[in-house]
C-alpha cells in the first residue's frame, strides 16, 4: 500500500527544492528552512517505517 504521509512530504520538498532553485534564494530563507525541516521529517518517517 502507498505511503501517503511519505509522498506528501516528498511532493512538497520538491515543489519548494524548485521554487528555491527558480529563484536563487538564501538558505536563510524561509523556504530553505522547511526543506531542512522536511528532510529531518522524512528521515525519521523512513527510521519507523524500517524499525
């Protein structure tokens, strides 16, 4: 069965990875921010989902 919860957070990284991109912001930014927050959400979504 598909991982809902994991494709919505992979989705969302991937809008916000392109916006960044497209726009050349700071990783001071607020965007870039929650790609490090998603990152550590994923990480630990991927730990359970294993242990």
């Amino acid at each position: 069965m598909a991982d809902l919860y994991l494709k919505a957070l992979e989705s969302e990284r991937k809008a916000l990875w392109a916006t960044c991109r497209l726009k050349g912001l700071p990783k001071t930014s607020l965007e870039r921010m929650r790609i490090v927050e998603l990152d550590r959400l994923l990480a630990a979504h991927k730990g359970k989902t294993k242990g």
